[in-house]
C-alpha cells in the first residue's frame, strides 16, 4: 500500500480516542447531576450552614438574681468583672502563640491547653473562656495588645459578689461553671457555655429563679472570629432576686459564736418553719470559687479533713446523745408506759440484761419522776423506761417526731439519718436485735444518727405542742414580691393530727423548762424573762472500750455537745439548736451558745 | 522565524480561543477570591497568563517530531531536577517540589508532565500490534515509574495521580485486553494496599478518611473538603453574586483561588455558573481529543491524547475533589487555578495539541 509509506493507518487508535472522550463527557455529565443535587437540592441544608458560619451569637451573660436576708440586707451581688475568650478557628496556627497569650493573661500554658482541650468538641466558632473575675485596670494591658492577638475577646459578665464574705456560706452555697451535660440535658433553660450556675446552697436549690436570661448580640463574622457588623442584639435579663428566712444578725451571731468550734447552730421559728439562722462550722468563703478556674481552692477544701464544704446543719449525721430523751419522754407516756409521776430510783448504777449501766451522774438522782428526769437527763430513768418499751414503740414516736425522714428544707443534699430497728439490722447487718441495743437507743445512743436540723424541727414540733413545721429558707422571691406571701407556712403547719396527747407535750416541756430554769442540767441556756425550755445532749462517739483506755491513759474524752430548745414556753417563737463536735459536756458547751442566741432574739425583738 | 505563515494560519484558533477565555475567567474569580489578600494574585496571574502564551506558540514554533525523538534528553534533564529538588527544594506547604532558580521559582514535578507525554509519545509510537504486549508493557512502565517515584517522595500525590492519568491514557490507546486490565488492577490494589500500610503519610491518609468521614475532623483536612461543599451547596442556582460569597469573602474557604476556586464560582454563581463552565471545559477538551484524528502519525495521535488526558484528568480530579467525592490531593484546575507552573504546563500541552494538528501534513 503506498499510502502507507506517507500516512499509516492510525484508525484503531483514533477510535479508541474518541471512545476515551465519550466516557470522559458521560462521566462529566454524572459530576454536573452531583453538582445538582448539592446546590440545587441539597440547597437549603448548605445555605443554613453557610449562614451558620457566617453569623456568630456573642452572649450577654444576664446577672443572676440577689439572695437577700429577711429584712433585705443584699447577701448574694453582682459586680462587674471581665473574661478573655479565646477563638480558635485555625487553631494549628494559634499553638505557637500558647506562651506568648499565656504570658499576657498570666495563666499557665498546662492550663490554657487544658481548657482548650476540655472544650474540643464545641463547634470552632464558639471561643472559649480563658480568664475570667478580671478588673478593669487588668483589662487595659491586654485592649492596648489587641492587634497582635485577635484571636483573643475581651467580653464584661456579671461576677457574683458574697459581701459578708463567709456569712451564711452554706445557705447561699456557691457557684460552678456549668458542664457540658447540663447544659446539653436542659435545652429549654437555654444555658451557655461558660456559664456559671449554682453549686450548692440556695444558689443550686433556686438556680432556676435565679439565673436570668442570657442575652444575645447576632454579629457577621468573617472566618477568623473577627466580627464584621452586628445584626441585632437582645438584652439580658436578670434572674429573680430571692429573699431568705435569714436574719443576718442572728446568722452572724450563730457564726461568731461557732468561731474556731466544728459545729451547728440552727435557729428557727417554729410557727412559720422560717430558718432564721443556720451556721455550719468550719466555713468557707463563697467568693474563691466564682473564678472558673481555681483547682487548687477546689482541691484544697475538698482534701481538707474538716470538710468545710459540708453543711452539718442538713448533712452531719450525729448520735442525738441525751435529746434523744425527750422522744422516749413523749412516747413512754403516750403509750402509757409511765405517768408524769411514775417515779424511778437512781443510784448511780443499774443492771440491765446482765450488764452494769451507769448514770452520767455517778452518786445517783434519787427517786426521779418524768420531768425532773429530763431537768437532770437521768440514764436510769430512760434505761429503765427503754427496756418496759421495748424497740418499736420507741422508733414510733421518732419517726412522729421527723427522725428518719428529711425535713424537706429548701437546700440540696439533706440526709435522711436513721432511727434503727431490728428489720433494719437484719437487712443490712444480717443479725438480730439483741435487747441491750434498745438501752443504748434510750439515751441516743447505738445506731442513731440523725442532723441537727431534724433535732431543731423535733424541737419544734415539741414546742407547738404536736404542730409540724415545714423548716424552709425562702421568703419569697421578686415575681411573687407583689403577690403577698405565696408559701403560707401556717398552712403547712396546720395539717396533720397532733402525734401526741396535749398533756403529754406539756409533760415534757415542764421537764425541759425546768432544765433550764430550775438549775437543770440546761440552766447555762437561761435567759431571764425568757423562759427558755430546752434539753442537752453530750454524745459518746467512742467506743465504751476506747473511753476507758482513753480515761486510763489520762486523757479527756471529749464528747459532741447538744442543746435544743425554744423560747418562750408558750407560744413559742424560736426553736435553737447547738452542737458543737468534741465540745464536751453539752449543758457547759452547747447550752450557753444557745442562751446567748435567745437573748440577742429577745434584744432584737424588743427595737 | 522558524515558523512559516502558512502554518500560522493552521493553527487551532479556537482551541486556543477557548484556552484563553477559561484562563482570562479564571483571572475574574481570582479576584473575587484574593481581593483582600494583601498580594496581588490578579496581576500575578494576568503576567503568567501572557507568560504561558508566549510558551504555547513557541512550543507551537518546533515541529513535535523533533521534540519527541529528542525528549529522552528532557526526559534525564527533568528527572535529575527532581531527583535535586528532593535535596535543595524549598519547602512549600509540606511539598519539596519548588525549586528556587534565582528569582523565579519552578516546579520540576509541572514541567516533567509535559515531558513524560513526549517521552511516552516516543515509546508508544514504536508499538504497532493492536493491543499491549507484556514485554511492550515493562519498559514504560520503568520509563515512567522513576520520575512518578521521585514525585511521590517530593511528597506530591496530585501530581503523580496525574502521572498515573497519562500513563493509563497511553496503555488504553495501546490497546489493552480484559487479562491485562485484570493484572493492572490486581496490582493496583497490592500497591493500594501496601502503599496504605507503608507508604502514605499520616497527612496523607487522614485527607483519604476525612474524604468518608468528613465530620470527624472538622479542624483538619475535613474542614477544607465541608467548608467547599457548604460554599458549592449555599450557591444554589444562580449564586449569591460577584464577590458576594460569604463562604469565599469571609475566607471560611481555604486555598480559595488556587486549588478550589470552583467553589469560588460554584458559591458566587451557582449551577448555572457551574453548568456553563462545565461545558467550556468539555467543548475544549472536545476540541483537544478530537484533533486526534488530525495527528499526521502515531507519534502526533499520542501527544494530542496524552496532552488531552493530563488536562482532562486534571479537570476532573478538581471538581470531583471540591465537592467531597476525591480525597484533596492538591490537584489545581488546569487554565482556573492561581499559579504559575501549572499554567505555564498546561498552555505548553496545549501547545503541542496545536503543534501537532497544525503539522498534519505530512510533507509539510
């Protein structure tokens, strides 16, 4: 073929050329169907997120709400403070600054890496706080620096401010940054992150009517975090200020008098159940956890063995010690078991189920009837009256008295306590009941545990002769401020049948006044024209064993001190409750600190 | 002047039109992309562009049959530069393919294309039997395997992806049966496979996960393949307008007007913009398979292809990249993309189509 020699014949590569070309367009033309169904289709799904990306919601951090002692002194404030935000967009590139950022807020860098760490999961437009509880004058360095940082955001929040410092510490509680968790579980409330909210105390019982609602400022932003021009803004609104049943005189009394002891002080007026003071010793001041970053405050009190973040008042669980007393009183002449002039000799010493029992008096009382037996906490008598009971009619008339159940005040995590009984050991002991634990039971002794508040409300119910309390800690809060009072107390007070007789109350209380007022074992709790009525109680917290090695070695036992009572005898208006840890006896210890609160009650009362 | 008039008047005036107009566009969306950039890409890309074309016509100037059986020289000269650009590059966003020549800077690894499709041209031209031969099959294979090793150690998987394209071009015009095909692909998933375990780089194989699992890395290289999908999808069909791309103007797209400046116009201008320019590039690429038919002889018919097919290859690459359907490799789109050497290589394989098909005599 000589057209070969010039051309050769190239048709079967030139068709598979063409063909090449042909798949190419058909698969060009299934590209441009994807390209359709990504902006044509899928159009509103890309648009959301492309104005997702382009607008950011700065938060107005809104101020919480006040917490105001009953006659509105401010207990719980807002001030003015400023937080750094880091935005990490591009976040790669924002490392090798670490030193440089961490220098200027003077945090460490371990820190400022585990912040951005705790928070990687959060989508990279919302900027992380990084500092925080910042004053003006703090600010001013960083704002002059702004341009060589513009990854960092200069915002003002509300702080929360505790002026009293320490006062009321375990009512009003403190504050936390919220997690991630409750945030995501509580959509409705619409939480921030960064936010703070209430950690314990009254801060975390009403952290709902307290927190506000966060404002917003919608802003363009491009993709560096930078805000290019707002689009509109809403306000903050502030959450309700809370007025508490607290007297700010007689919860700093209660402190005082508490200072450098580990105890309880509850003072509460048992008409209404109004908490009038409660204070928990050791204490802490709220103000060094509003910062989100202080693990060393954190670690630091929660390694202290003085558990100075507890609230005794509802958590501490102590035996009742002679208290107890006054329940075996009401329940043993109720049933019937004793009248008021059931007399009982003490001599000192008695033997019970074939083990000697001794009185805290070892000379002995004599012959005792009822009241003079709680004037001077007679052992014998109660021994006596414990073992004709027997266990249940005894956990009967604790649990009419609110032993072994909560209180229901108004604050988070109150204890329950115990009132033991021979089905419980069995449950948890898988033992039976031998008959000299309800002689240990007769004096508060055994098993019992129970908080200072549910003593105070027994108190209570006692001195209303048989009316219950509802112990509560708020007054009212600003939305029902023009409504009248919405927590009618002495509706709550009034249901219910009285668990005793009348006669019996009047029994008992004769003993605690003559306690009191009648050289009893509670005579330093006297108030003059007061009649106060009350009861003490010291409680063995060691071992019978232990204490006679103790006393061996010649070294003091020390035993919790109690003292409950309430003034005046009739129509009584404060119940007070003291226990002071390892203060000793509870007539030398407690029963003072108690008088001395009365009688700033009755100074007051009298302005 | 080497070239007569009556060539001149030969040449493909309307592929070259089409080249042109996709580059000049290309120029108006580097704009609306880099404006507040502080370098002037534009210009940048305006001096390349005229650059590029004096490299078109006087790649146009040599007749490519001198130029195929003289590549084997290109061929040592491209490979020793690669080969030193391993050793003296610059590093430039993780690649050592830049090579600092005074004041402008190269890469060997955008020159070496255009190379590889004359030194291909060269050895396919010689096989004349209807289909690939195993012992036809090895030579090209180590011909074309020692630049694509020294590119996937710059490391530059784009550019050795695009090695790969014209490669497979040129075996598919050779003629391959089903049993050769089978035997490509078996080893191709063994060098799949073993490339996974101990080949590719860690950067490497997170841009293969992310491809599937976009979400999982919303900072990473997932952030680039979601921030280009949501800039094509938020164009819808007409797009938000010139320069009025949230996506592109707040700079939530990286490498905005290089590699994905598709998504500049899929966001600005929306489908519509996407369609027509889908269909410029497919009448070019049109236009540039076709001249197949025109090649003079075997060696001209591989040229047009292979050149076609380093464009086509690249073109597809891109827009499947863009959009989340191919792992980002760094593939610019060939004409659109800000930057030099790919430009200047890709006017240069245009202008071997053009010199091929302007030669289709033979006794020229």
């Amino acid at each position: 073929m000589p057209a070969d020699k010039i051309y050769e014949d190239l048709s079967i590569v030139v068709r598979r050329a063409t063909a090449v070309f042909h798949v190419l367009a058909v698969i060009v033309f299934l590209i441009l169907a994807y390209y359709w169904k990504v902006q044509i289709l899928d159009f509103k799904k890309f648009w959301t997120l492309a104005e997702a990306n382009r607008t950011r919601t700065l938060i107005l951090t809104a101020p919480r709400g006040l917490i105001l002692d009953r006659n509105g002194v401010i207990l719980a404030d807002n001030k003015a403070s400023f937080k750094v935000s880091l935005v990490r967009e591009h976040l790669k590139s924002l490392r090798p600054k670490f030193p440089a950022i961490s220098g200027v807020l003077g945090i460490s860098e371990e820190e400022l890496r585990d912040r951005i760490e705790r928070y990687k999961s959060l989508p990279p437009y919302e900027p992380v706080i990084i500092k925080d509880g910042l004053e003006p004058e703090d600010i001013a360095p960083i704002e002059a620096r702004r341009h060589e940082y513009p990854e960092l955001e200069v915002a003002a929040e509300p702080k929360r401010s505790y002026p009293f410092k320490t006062l009321a510490a375990h009512v009003l509680g403190y504050l936390q940054e919220r997690t991630q968790e409750e945030i995501r579980d509580n959509p409705a409330r619409n939480l921030n992150v960064g936010d703070m909210g209430g950690g314990a105390g009254i801060e975390r019982q009403y952290d709902e009517e307290l927190t506000g609602r966060d404002g917003s400022v919608l802003e363009i932003v491009d993709s560096l975090g930078r805000g290019q021009e707002q689009i509109s803004e809403q306000e903050a609104t502030q959450g309700k200020d809370i007025r508490l049943t607290i007297d700010a005189r007689l919860q700093k009394k209660a402190e005082d008098l508490l200072d450098g002891k580990e105890g309880v002080i509850v003072a509460f007026d048992p008409s209404t159940g109004e908490i009038l003071a409660l204070a928990s010793d050791p204490t802490f001041d709220p103000n060094r956890f509003i910062s989100r970053f202080s693990p060393e405050e954190w670690v630091h009190f929660i390694n202290d063995p003085s558990s100075p973040l507890e609230n005794r008042a509802v958590r501490g669980l102590y035996a009742p010690g002679s208290i107890f007393k006054l329940i075996m009183a009401l329940g043993g002449l109720d049933a019937g078991y004793v009248t008021e002039q059931t007399t009982v000799f003490c001599s000192g010493a008695i033997m019970i189920y074939g083990t000697p029992r001794s009185c805290w008096f070892p000379a002995g009382h004599g012959s005792m009837n009822l009241p003079n037996a709680i004037k001077n906490s007679c052992n014998i008598y109660f021994y006596t009256l414990g073992r004709q009971m027997g266990i249940e009619p005894i956990d009967a008339a604790a649990a009419k008295l609110g032993l072994g159940e909560l209180t229901g005040i108004d604050l988070p995590g109150e204890k329950e306590g115990l009132i033991p009984s021979p089905e419980w050991k069995q449950k948890t002991m898988k033992e039976s009941w031998f008959p000299g634990e309800t002689i240990s039971v007769s004096i508060g002794q055994g098993q019992l545990q129970v908080t200072p508040l549910q003593i105070a409300l027994m108190t209570a119910i006692i001195a209303n002769r048989g009316v219950h309390p509802e112990p509560h800690l708020l007054l009212q809060t600003s939305a029902q401020a023009g409504r009248g009072r919405p927590d009618s107390s002495e509706a709550h007070a009034a249901e219910g049948v009285p668990p005793f007789k009348t006669s019996t109350f009047e029994a008992v209380i004769e003993g605690m006044w003559r306690s009191v007022n009648d050289h009893g074992t509670g005579q330093e709790a006297r108030v003059e024209g007061m009649d106060v009525c009350g009861k003490t109680g010291s409680t063995q917290i060691v071992s019978k064993e232990r204490a006679e090695m103790l006393a061996k070695a010649g070294k003091p036992i020390k035993t919790h001190s109690w003292f409950s009572g309430f003034a005046p005898r009739n129509s009584p208006r404060l119940v007070v409750t003291v226990l002071v840890e390892y203060g000793g006896g509870g007539g030398a210890v407690a029963a003072p600190l108690a008088g001395e609160l009365f009688s700033l009650y009755r100074s007051l009362q009298g302005k | 002047m080497m070239i007569d008039r009556r060539l001149f008047r030969e040449i493909d005036w309307t592929l070259a039109g089409l080249v042109l107009l996709i580059s000049l566009l290309g120029v108006v969306f580097i704009y609306s992309s880099s404006h507040l950039l502080p370098s002037n890409y534009t210009l940048k890309q305006l001096f390349w562009i005229g650059i590029s074309l004096v490299g078109l016509f006087l790649m146009t100037a040599v007749d490519y049959e001198f130029l195929v059986s003289y590549s084997i020289y290109l061929y040592i000269l491209i490979n020793a530069f690669l080969a030193g650009s391993l050793v003296f590059g610059r590093i430039v966003a993780g690649h050592k393919s830049w090579l600092s020549l005074g004041l402008m800077q190269f890469q060997p690894s955008e020159a070496a294309k255009v190379v590889m499709i004359l030194v291909f041209a060269r050895l396919f031209a010689g096989y004349k039997s209807p289909y690939l031969t195993s012992r036809s099959i090895a030579v090209p294979l180590v011909v074309g395997g020692i630049p694509l090793v020294l590119v996937i150690l710059q490391p530059d998987l784009g550019t050795a992806l695009t090695f790969v394209g014209v490669l497979g071009g040129g075996f598919i015009l050779v003629g391959l049966r089903l049993r050769t095909i089978l035997v490509f692909l078996a080893l191709a998933l063994v060098l799949g496979v073993g490339g996974w375990k101990f080949g590719l780089k860690d950067y490497q194989k997170k841009r293969l996960t992310t491809l599937v699992y976009p979400h999982q890395d919303p900072h990473g290289s997932g952030y680039q393949i979601m921030q280009s999908r949501i800039a094509i999808g938020s164009g819808g069909l007409t797009g938000k307008g010139f320069m009025k791309g949230s996506q592109s103007q707040l700079r939530f797209l990286p490498a905005r007007h290089t590699d994905f400046i598709f998504s500049v116009i899929g966001e600005e201008f929306g489908f519509l913009g996407v369609f027509v320019l889908i269909l410029l590039y497919l009448l070019m690429l049109a236009r540039m398979f076709l001249s197949v038919g025109k090649a003079r002889d075997r060696a001209g018919v591989y040229v047009v292809f292979m050149a076609s097919m380093l464009i086509a290859f690249q073109f597809l690459i891109n827009i499947l990249m863009i959009i989340g359907l191919f792992p980002v490799t760094g593939v610019p789109l060939p004409f659109l993309s800000y930057g030099g050497s790919s430009l200047l290589s890709n006017f240069v394989a245009c202008g071997l189509i053009l010199n091929v098909k302007m030669r289709r005599f033979a006794n020229v």
